[in-house]
C-alpha cells in the first residue's frame, strides 16, 4: 500500500506557520553572500520597479526618501539634470491616457443620444 503524501492541510496553522519559519531560515543559511545579494536585489527591484498604480508609486517613493533621507531632493535634483531631455515624459502619458478617457466617454454619450429606431 503506498503511503499517503502529506500536503499543507494536514497541518494545523501553527504546525504550518513553524515549518515556513523553519523554511525560511534554512533556505537563508544555504545560501551564498551572492545568491543573498542577487535574491534581495530581485525583491527590490520588483517592489520599485513593478509599480502598478498611483498607489503603489506614492509607496516606492517614501520607500526611496526613507532610504536617501536628506539627500534625497540632491539626488531627484542630478535625476533631472542627467535626464533633463526625457523631461515631461511621464505628463503627456498621463495627458494622452486623460484624451483617450475623455474621447471614449464622448463617443458613449453620442451613442446614448441616438434613438434606436434611426437605423
């Protein structure tokens, strides 16, 4: 008879919570310095990278000021003279994506006034 393989549900959430601590910590203390450097640097490029809306940006951003600290605005101030031609890009996105809303909620008004029997 084949023993039965045991999954997550088999253990009580304690028991689960203890394995994953016990995971994590062994996982930690295999790795190399580099695979450790390389893992974090991942996970912090995903979190300010990955940025998916104004929310999510706002928090990056703290995330950056906390670690600058006052050399923060110093360090925004070489960004945008480094990078001083690609100026404004990030307005006419955002202005392009506000046309876009504007046109598509016009055309839905212009197709709501039509009567349905002017075919």
């Amino acid at each position: 008879m084949k023993k039965k393989s045991l999954i997550f549900s088999d253990l009580s959430k304690k028991q689960l919570e203890k394995l994953k601590e016990f995971y994590i910590q062994k996982k930690v203390e295999s790795m190399s310095h580099k695979e450790l450097k390389q893992y974090v640097r991942e996970i912090i490029s995903h979190q300010i990278n990955d940025t998916i809306d104004k929310e999510e940006e706002m928090e990056a951003w703290r995330e950056m000021s906390d670690f600058f600290g006052e050399q923060f605005e110093i360090v925004i101030l070489e960004m945008q003279t480094k990078f001083s031609d690609e100026n404004n890009v990030l307005e006419t996105e955002i202005d392009s994506q506000k046309q876009r809303i504007e046109l598509l909620g016009r055309n839905n008004l212009d197709q709501e006034k039509k009567d349905m029997w002017d075919d």
